[in-house]
C-alpha cells in the first residue's frame, strides 16, 4: 500500500482528533518512520551507563530495526555505530553482550576497533604479491556508520544525524528532571525481560501516554491503589508534546470513595485479595510522594517506576505487525538484599506475565486484528 503525503486526504480532520488505521498497517508508512524517525533526526534511547561500566563492556540493541553496538573505550568514552559489517552486511557482534578491545565479523575477520573504525583486513596485501586489495583502498573510509551519542543521568541516547539538536533540548525540562530522579542514585541491573508483541510499534508508545485505560483494563492497579482516575495524579509534556509523564501519588485517595466511584461507573474493584501484601508495599524513596511514574521519550523509551519497581523499556519494531519490548530491571548499587528483594518482588505487576504489563502486550494485539480490515476503508479512531 502507498503512502499518500496529501494530509487533507490522509486525515479526516485536520485537528488529528481521529487517527487513520491505516497508519498502524501501512508498509509504507512504516518504512518512512524507521528512515524519517529511527534513522533520522530523534534521539531513541540505546541503553544504561551501568550496562558497560568497564573499557571494552559492550552490548547490543536496536535503533528501529538497525542493530546497534554501544561500548566503552580506555578512556571512558562510549561510542555506538551500526552492527553490520561494511564489508557484506554480517552482524559483527552475535552476542547479547561483552567485553572485547576490538569487534571481528566472523564472515571474513574484518576488525573494528571500540569506535567503530576498521583497523585490519586479513590478506589485505594478497599473499606473495598476489590478490589482495587494491593500494588506494582506505581503511579510514570503510568504518561501522558511527551515531552520536549523549546520556542524562546513565541513560544513553544515540541519534544517526550529526545536526540533531542536543539531547537536553530534544528532551525538554520536564523529561531531564524525571530521568534524573528515577537514576538519582547509581544503579545497577537486576535482570531483563523481552517480549514480542504482534502489534504496531506506535501502540506501545500511545498506551504508556494513555491513562484513560490504566485503571479500567489494569484491575490489579485499581483494586490496591497504584494507579486509580481518583487518585491525585495527572500528566506532564516537554512543549513539543513529544514526550509524556504519567504520574500518580501514593494514598491520595482512600478505598472507600474509589469504591463508591467506580461502582457509578458500573466497574467492580473489590474482586482480588492478596496472600503477600508485600507485593504491592509502596516504600517512599524520594521528597515527592509519587509511587507511579511513567515516563515515555518519543521514539522508543519508556522509563518506569511502579512503586518501588523502577525499568526501562526499549521499544524495538520488527516490522509493521510485530515489535519487541526489552525491558531492563534496576535498582539502585547500594540497596541491601532485603531491598533487591522487595524491587524483584515489585517487579511481579511488569514484564510478559506480569500482573499489569501482559494485559498491555494483549491489547495491542487485540487492536492490530481488530483493525486490519478496517485500515483498507480508510476507517479512523479517535485519538
């Protein structure tokens, strides 16, 4: 299916209050957001500083569908280029994650050193005078396509295009500030989850913006408090409206109104009972008294804490239908066991199976069926 550019003909109206189906199903809608965003001007979200704390540390991601090597050189610096050989296009890096001093394609042993620049070829002079590449040949010239890279706070960001405006103006203020209070402390990693969705990418993206949904779909989060429409709470945007915060506050409103309130709205939240209450146990951790915060950085991060179950979430497509989810769990380097244990405990409401985040994995496959006919018709949403 073609793109058409006209915006009068594409949306029905031209305040996007209704959004095409189309958009989440069109190929070549799709190929235009991994080259016009992924591979354009934005900033998507590579990684934690924490993930690579020694030179050499390296790991593997995805900006878009382009596989991504981010490491750290001697002297501290972290560099990230495109993990596919300049020679044939074979991943360098097969692994999830490492230490090495250079980068060696196991196709034909080309060499990359830590920033991305191709330091040897075997055979490169042929053998006894024969073969070979030619004299002029530069190896200066043949390197991994770099990206430019800046972090906030440990979070690494990493852009193809070297006239993208700086990643604290891209963010915006408010972002800056959520960012760093969620890495106020150093931290560490606690483990991962991945998870593939058959949906599109901008789902995912929409539904951490979306709190209409929270406490209807997310029984869990309605019947013990986390995150209730009656709760104090609300939602913050840099001034682009690029990016979303989410936020609620711990205990700012108490069962029995919620009750009463969600039983106008027909919506029963009494339902679920706890044999471990320590499951949903809020441990204040910072000056505000906000145990939900929600942070998504347009196109591909989510930062997340849920109570004291604190993530990041890279949003990875895999074509128009389908994406991956890689969430990273952390804490922070100087909790006590008794702490790591009560964050992994936390950590039960996200991921695949978690009590809130597979309802959201099945919603976005729900929508992707629901609307593949519709999306030929030209049918909308609204936003």
């Amino acid at each position: 299916m073609s793109v058409d550019l006209d915006p009068e003909a594409f949306w029905p109206r031209q305040d996007y209050s209704r959004v095409p189906y189309r958009v989440y199903h069109d190929r070549g809608i799709y190929d235009r957001e991994l080259d016009r965003v992924f591979r354009g001007r934005a900033w998507s979200f590579l990684g934690l500083d924490a993930e690579i704390p020694n030179p050499g540390d390296f790991r593997t991601c995805f900006v878009g569908d382009t596989p991504v090597v981010y490491n750290r050189d001697t002297d501290g610096a972290v560099y990230a280029f495109v993990n596919r050989c300049a020679h044939r296009g074979a991943l360098v890096r097969r692994e999830v994650a490492g230490n090495a001093e250079t980068h060696t394609c196991i196709y034909h042993q080309w060499c990359y050193g830590r920033d991305g620049g191709l330091k040897s070829i075997p055979f490169r002079r042929g053998i006894k005078g024969k073969g070979g590449l030619d004299p002029s040949f530069d190896l200066g010239a043949h390197g991994l396509k770099r990206l430019k890279v800046d972090a906030v706070a440990g979070a690494l960001f990493g852009t193809f295009a070297e006239d993208a405006e700086p990643l604290r103006d891209y963010l915006g203020p408010p972002v800056v500030a959520q960012i760093e209070r969620l890495f106020q402390r150093p931290v560490r990693v606690l483990g991962y989850h991945r998870q593939r969705i058959n949906g599109n990418w901008k789902m995912f993206a929409e539904n951490t913006r979306d709190n209409y949904h929270a406490s209807l779909l997310h029984e869990f989060l309605v019947t013990f408090g986390i995150d209730r429409a009656t709760q104090t709470g609300g939602v913050t945007m840099d001034a682009r409206h690029r990016h979303n915060i989410t936020w609620a506050e711990a205990a700012s409103d108490s069962p029995e109104f919620a009750r009463d309130m969600y039983r106008q709205a027909n919506i029963r939240n009494d339902y679920l009972r706890l044999r471990d209450p320590r499951l949903v146990e809020f441990r204040r951790e910072h000056p505000d008294n906000m145990n939900l915060a929600v942070t998504t950085v347009f196109p591909n991060a989510v930062f997340v804490q849920i109570n004291n179950s604190l993530a990041t979430r890279q949003i990875r497509p895999k074509g128009v239908g389908c994406f991956e989810v890689f969430q990273t769990l952390v804490g922070y380097a100087d909790d006590d066991a008794e702490m790591v244990a009560h964050r992994l405990r936390s950590a039960n409401l996200v991921g695949p199976a978690g009590y809130v985040s597979m309802e959201d994995g099945c919603v976005g496959g729900f929508v992707q069926r629901g609307t593949c006919r519709c999306a030929a018709s030209g049918r909308t949403t609204p936003s």
